[in-house]
C-alpha cells in the first residue's frame, strides 16, 4: 500500500519526488532540502509556518508537474501529516518542533 500514489504518498510530498517524475518513489535529498528551504533560518516550526511551507512547496511543485493534483480527500492526508509531525516533535499541547528534528 505505501507504494500506491496518493494512498500516502502524493504529489506535492515533502520528501519525495512526484510520482510523475519518480514512480519508485525513494527518499530524495533534493525535494526535501527544497522542503526545508521555506523555513528560511526558523529553528522552531509551528502550525503557521508549516503550513506556509506546505503550501509554498505545493505551488512550487505544481509549476513543474503536468499532472499534479490534490485532491479533497488528499489533502486530509496532508493536514494529518502535519498534525502528526507537530504533536511528534513537539507536543499535542504546544504543536511546536525543534527544526533539527526535521
């Protein structure tokens, strides 16, 4: 199941090229640093910037991808990654990470 597109793997992924560019679907140091990249100097990443560099991120790999897309029901994923990585790295009280965590 972690290999099918968009099951939770999908376009836009932090981590991950676009299916439409790399089907096999390994992690690539590029797209994450790229990922890394929208925090700027940030060493404590919260909801908001998260979700800005999220958001940049997805833009940024729509431009380039012909087939690009997220969907509703892909974007609930989303929200739950990040939820997830907020609460990991930091807590479900204080939704804050330390950016070496990342």
């Amino acid at each position: 199941m972690l290999h099918i597109h968009n099951v939770i793997e999908h376009d836009g992924s932090l981590s991950r090229r676009d299916e439409y560019f790399d089907p096999t679907n390994p992690f690539d140091k590029t797209t994450f640093d790229s990922f890394l990249s929208y925090f700027g100097n940030a060493q404590m990443l919260d909801v908001g910037s998260l979700a800005n560099a999220r958001a940049r991120h997805a833009l940024d790999m729509s431009k380039i991808n012909p087939e690009f897309t997220i969907t509703q029901e892909t974007m609930q994923r989303i929200l739950g990654e990040n939820a997830l990585m907020l609460a990991v790295w930091g807590s479900p009280d204080n939704p804050v990470a330390k950016r070496p965590y990342f």
